[in-house]
C-alpha cells in the first residue's frame, strides 16, 4: 500500500470513520491490532492500488484479538485497506465483538475523508520512509512539521517578492509594460472599499465613475472580499501599495494554500507538497495574470473548496459540512466569481470521471453529497441572493461579454512554449500563441509538458490520475476556444463553440479554461514525486536525486522572473495637494483630459489616490450597451464623441479643425458629466495638442501647479 494511501483513503465501512468523517482513536487502535495480527499485507504495485493474492483469506471474519503490549517506535508494518494509519503509540487494541466488513480494494482515487493529524504517523513528520519522525518524541514530532511549514512559507514568499521586486521599487510609479488599465481600475476599487467601510457607501454599485450612469460593480469584480481587509493599508499607504501587496500575497498565499491542502490530505512527502504547491501558485499562467490581475491569482480559499466537496461524498454530516462548504464560496464570490465558476465545473467533471470508472462508488456518495450541496446552495443562496440580483438585475446590469473576448482561446503552440515571465520565456515569441500577454493561460514548456504526459502513462493504473488526466485534458480543450489553431492558423471548430451562449458560460473567458489544466498538473507533480518517494530499490537515494533532477528538467525553463514593468506619470500634485477641492462639488465631476477610457485610466488613478473624492465621468469598466440595463456588455460607458475625438489627439498629436457643431456638442457632454472643471496635466503626451484643441472648444484655461485647468462651471450650470 502506497504511503499516501493511508492517509487518503475513505472509509469503506461504519466502524472505519468516527461522527465527524475522521478516524476515531478506539477504531484507529483496533485497526492496528487487526494489522499486527494478520499476515502482512501484499506490497503496493507501482500503479498505487493494492493487490491481494488470497482474497478469501481477507474476507473471513479475524478472531477477537488479545491485547497486546505498546510497540516500539519504529517502521510499521503497512496497515490494513480502508482504514487510517495508526499512531506511532498505539494503545493496546479493546476487544472486536463483531467481524469487520469485507476491505474494498485500496484505491487512490477513493474519495477521501479527512485525515486526523493524530492518525498520521510520526514518520510523516520525517522524510517520508519513517526512519526519522517514528524515533523522535510527539512534540518534537509536531514541531519539526511546523518548521517544515514555516520553511515552505518563507521560499513562497520570496519568491513572490522576487517576482514584484521591480513594481516594489515604485508602487505608484510603476505598472506592467501593456494593458496599464486594469492595474487601475483595481486601485479604484481599492479605494471604494475604503469608502464602504469609513463612509458606509453602498458596495454593490458607484457613482463616482462613469458619472452619471454609474456602474454596476459586481458585474465588474470589485474585489471586496481582498479590498475591505486591506483598507488599513490602503489608508495608509495609498491604493497602489496595496495593489502590489495583493499581488505578494495572492502568489505567495496561493502556493502555500495548495501546499498545506496536498501535505494534509494527499500526500506524505514534504517535497511532494511544495512541488504541486509551487506551481499552482508560480506557473506560467499565475505569473501572466499577476501584472494586472491580482483577484485572478488570488486563489488560496481554492484547495479548500475543492478538498470540502470531496469530504462531502463521504460525510457523516453533510449539512455542516455543506454550511462550512456555503462560506468558502461566499467568501470566494466576492474576489472572483469566475474563477469560483471554474472550480465547481472541475470538480463536477472530475467526480464524474471517478464515477465512469467505478459506478459503484456513486451508491455510496450520492446520498451525503446531495445534502451538502443542498445546505450549500442554501446558505450561500441565501448569502449571496441579494448581490447576485444587483449583478444580473440591477442597474447598468449586462448579459454577456463582448463578441472579442469570447473569442479569446489558446494556441494549440502555447502548451508547449514557456511563458513570457518566466526563465525561458519570450514575449516576441508568443505574441501570436495567446489573445495578449495577460492570457497566457497555458505556456507549459515542452519539458513539463512530456513530463505531465510521462507522469500520466507511468501512473495510470490509478484511479484518481486518471481522472485528474481526464479532467485537466477536458479544460484544455475548451481553452482552444471557438476556432482550434496550430501557431495562428485556424485548423477546425472547437467545441466551445457549442457551449459558448449558455448562462454563465457566456460571460466567461475561454482561454482561462487553462488554469483549471494548470491545477491538474499541479497535483500530477505532486503525486508523481510523491510515488517516487516511496519507492524502495536498492539505491533509494539515487531514485530520489533522479526525481530532483527531473523536477529541476521541468521547471527550470519556466521558472519565475520579476515582472516587467515600466514608469508611468505620477498623480498631479493639483490632486494630491486638493486643489481641486476649490472647484468640485458633490454633485459634479472633474474631467480629466483625455477622458478616461480603456486605453486611458490615469484619472480613474486619480480619483483612486484621493479615495474617490471626486466623481469622473467614463473609465474603464464594463457596462451594458449604449447603457440599457440588460444588453451585451462592453468595455466602458456611452460612446462619446468629444472623448473619442481628444483620444484621438492625445495618440496622434494632431490637433484637428472644429466647427460649432463639434462645440455645442461637447457643450452639451459637459452638462451631461455635471462637469465643474477640465484638468489636463503638463507631463501628459501630446499636451500642446491637446491644449489647443479644448482652448477651441471652451475657452482659454489657466496653469496651475503642473496641469492646465478649465473653469467650466459657467457652461454647465443649467440655472444659468
């Protein structure tokens, strides 16, 4: 029996799990005695499962065994199929008064139940071949794993400093290379956390952009559940610093959650665990993300909800279970629904997977799993019924993304290349394999890439490989999106095409099907170290270096870099200095110039740095179609025509010929925006262009400290 075996298995009887689907002691010490009297059990396959030669001789009732002395700390012998491993000091076994119930063949992909840490053997706390924690006292035991944690804790972390150290050096001056926007629209909902919690503003919807439309924020991920704890931070030390204070933490915290979940559950080997916990937090699609999207790589509440849907196949209380389960969601809901939406279809397809190979096990899991789920939906339905109603009814509500993001699939080439922030990356290179550089959503590297394939074959008499295979192999094939390509050349239709419309799938990005498949690997890697671990040739350390090496063969070329960032132009001092405060009412808006939009987001880092003091109009957000609540979403608000044609110059620098009409409609887009002032700043591009063109249009402004200022109260108060 293979050593993860024992710690994940599930309880094939009553008398194997305790009320609370944990191993109870008085079983756990029986067990124990049933394992030192019975003939030793038959060695492990590779594969994992367990084989006995004389299947009779397992399913005739054992006599009622005599107590017997406390053993010696040492190696045990390996312990029985179904049950949990016993502790390194076991009490002398009571009585048997029934025969046990016939084993059930010891397989990994068992649903498993969740382990005791007083089941564990101490030998788990040591390498893993129990020549070290079996000898050593139970605290010192404890205190060893804890040093073992706080180590993998540290090397995350440093790893995640490593790869922000360049964004570090300048929070407010620094952003990634492209796509500048999304960094700020995440500092604005930064800021609006601190205004729903010092302030008490409504957190589900704002009119401080996109005034005075609004905009619906839960359709737009405001990311209250990371923004709210960071309000301290934020308050402190602006919303910049916090953005790359969650960017830290969600790699660092994602890896060590991945890590933690593997290390309990799954596996024994502390290599193993840090193994499938590195990539889940470091790969190739988190380091793309991370530039711009730190809710996306804030994935630590993921191992949990993956690990308590599969403790509710086997649960004794589902219903608790499942409320547990309802708050990992909520909590989750509220940084990311997208990714949540990913984790259910992972775990649906991959317990169907199980279920396909041994539809027996479904008789026993249907009936605690249903509960849970129903006191999941419950709870979390009663939770999150009044956000999600806002989300899907509310005002500035869509349906929908738009037609190009949906588009956005995966290069059949891009599972094989490295990844543009990694060691053997290049941007160059994969400028055609992914949508742009912040969907790198694949980007294995051929040597991870064969491994996963290796892993697979070397392992696939198990259960649960196979279907993590299955499963891992399904998303990737949906992250092709609608038109499969081989290096950007359309081969055939890919079945997202047939699912594309369908509620929720239709405000989903394809090509981020691949985070599920980065997962998978993850815990291939972990798996596959860990049944290498515990190998027993004649030269174990040689096996042992062999699986090092291949871990560095494959990792190595896809190995973090810092994050390429650029400088970008600091916050006017007229904002931070509030002398904008002269002239802007609650009631009006500051325009900055050109007006914010997608490919224009410094003032929403304005607006961000003074904790929305002030309304804008436009930005970067998305919003139903010319506005109507219900329609397709789009990336930003109403069209505007006078905001079009100033982006126009700020990209060209040409200042174009106007004529009354342009400027009685930009007249009357001011009065729209309740505008109060204009405020173009003297380091932004292009800005004599541009200053000359809003001097036709409204007038001479004046300098003050570094922008040019236009007092348009005059033009837009309607009383006059």
């Amino acid at each position: 029996m293979t050593p993860p075996e024992s710690r994940a298995l599930s309880a094939p009887h009553p008398e194997a799990a305790g009320p609370d689907e944990t191993v109870s002691h008085h079983t756990r010490t029986a067990s124990r005695a049933r394992a030192v009297d019975a003939p030793a059990a038959p060695a492990a396959r590779p594969g994992g499962a367990v084989h006995t030669a004389e299947p009779e001789t397992a399913t005739a009732p054992e006599p009622t065994p005599k107590p017997k002395p406390t053993p010696k700390p040492g190696p045990t012998s390996p312990p029985v199929p179904g049950t949990a491993a016993a502790p390194a000091e076991a009490r002398p076994a009571a009585p048997i008064e029934a025969p046990p119930a016939p084993p059930v063949e010891a397989d990994p992909a068992a649903v498993p139940v969740e382990a005791d840490p007083a089941a564990v053997p101490a030998a788990a706390d040591g390498d893993g071949d129990g020549t070290e924690g079996a000898a050593g006292p139970r605290r010192r035991a404890r205190w060893t794993r804890r040093r073992q944690h706080l180590a993998v804790g540290v090397l995350f972390l440093l790893a995640a400093l490593w790869v922000t150290s360049r964004i570090w050096m300048d929070p407010a001056g620094r952003v990634a290379s492209l796509y500048t926007g999304d960094p700020a629209q995440v500092q604005f909902f930064l800021a609006h956390s601190v205004r729903v919690v010092l302030h008490g503003e409504y957190p589900f919807y704002t009119e401080q952009f996109n005034y005075p439309d609004g905009v619906n924020l839960m359709a737009n991920t405001a990311v209250l559940a990371l923004g709210i704890p960071m309000v301290p931070v934020t308050l402190l030390f602006g919303p910049a610093v916090s953005f790359v204070v969650l960017v830290t933490l969600g790699l660092a915290g994602t890896a060590m959650a991945w890590y933690l979940m593997l290390r309990r559950h799954v596996v024994r080997t502390p290599l193993a665990a840090a193994a499938g916990g590195w990539f889940c937090g470091f790969s190739p699609a988190m380091l793309s993300h991370a530039s711009w999207h730190p809710n996306i790589i804030s994935q630590f509440l993921l191992p949990f909800i993956v690990w308590r849907v599969l403790v509710l196949t086997r649960s004794r209380r589902p219903v608790r279970d499942g409320a547990l389960l309802a708050l990992l969601v909520t909590a989750q809901a509220f940084i990311n629904e997208e990714i949540l939406l990913f984790t259910a279809l992972a775990c649906g397809i991959f317990l169907l997977a199980v279920v396909a190979q041994e539809p027996a096990r479904w008789r026993a899991a249907w009936r605690p799993l249903a509960a849970g789920l129903a006191a999941c939906a419950l709870l979390a339905g009663a939770l999150l019924a009044y956000p999600l109603y806002v989300q899907f009814a509310g005002p500035m509500a869509y349906h929908g993304l738009s037609d190009a993001v949906q588009d956005y699939g995966n290069d059949i080439a891009s599972f094989f290349a490295p990844g543009s922030a990694t060691l053997g990356g290049n941007q160059r290179a994969n400028v055609n394999l992914a949508p742009n550089y912040s969907e790198e959503n694949a980007f294995f590297g051929w040597s991870l890439s064969l491994l996963a394939v290796g892993v697979v074959v070397w392992l696939r008499r198990e259960m649960v490989v196979r279907a993590l295979a299955a499963t891992g192999g399904f998303f990737a094939l949906l992250s092709l999106g609608e038109r499969i390509s081989w290096w950007d050349r359309e081969l055939i239709a890919g079945p997202w095409e047939l699912l594309v419309h369908l509620p929720l799938l239709d405000a989903v990005v394809p090509t981020r099907f691949g985070l599920i498949t980065t997962v998978v690997i993850g815990l291939l890697l972990a798996l596959a170290v860990e049944r290498a671990w515990a190998l027993r040739p004649a030269d174990r350390r040689t096996v042992r270096m062999l699986t090092a090496a291949g871990l560095a063969f494959a990792l190595l070329p896809i190995a973090p870099m810092p994050l390429r960032m650029v400088s970008r132009p600091p916050v006017p001092q007229f904002i931070t200095a509030d002398r904008w405060r002269a002239y802007v009412g609650p009631d009006q808006t500051l325009v900055p110039i050109p007006v914010p939009s997608m490919g224009n987001t410094h003032g929403m880092r304005w607006a961000a740095a003074t904790n929305l003091g002030f309304k804008i109009p436009g930005g970067y957000f998305l919003a139903p179609r010319n506005g109507n609540t219900g329609d397709p979403g789009r990336f930003g608000g109403r069209p505007s025509g006078v905001g079009q044609l100033l982006e126009e110059v700020a990209t060209t620098g040409r200042t174009p010929k106007l004529d009354d009409r342009q400027r009685r409609r930009f007249t009357d887009e001011l009065r729209h925006w309740h505008a109060a002032i204009l405020v173009l700043p003297m380091r932004q591009q292009h800005v004599e262009p541009l200053r000359r063109t809003v001097e036709e249009l409204v007038g001479p402004g004046r300098q003050e400290l570094d922008v040019w200022v236009w007092d348009v109260r005059a033009l837009t108060d309607r009383s006059v």
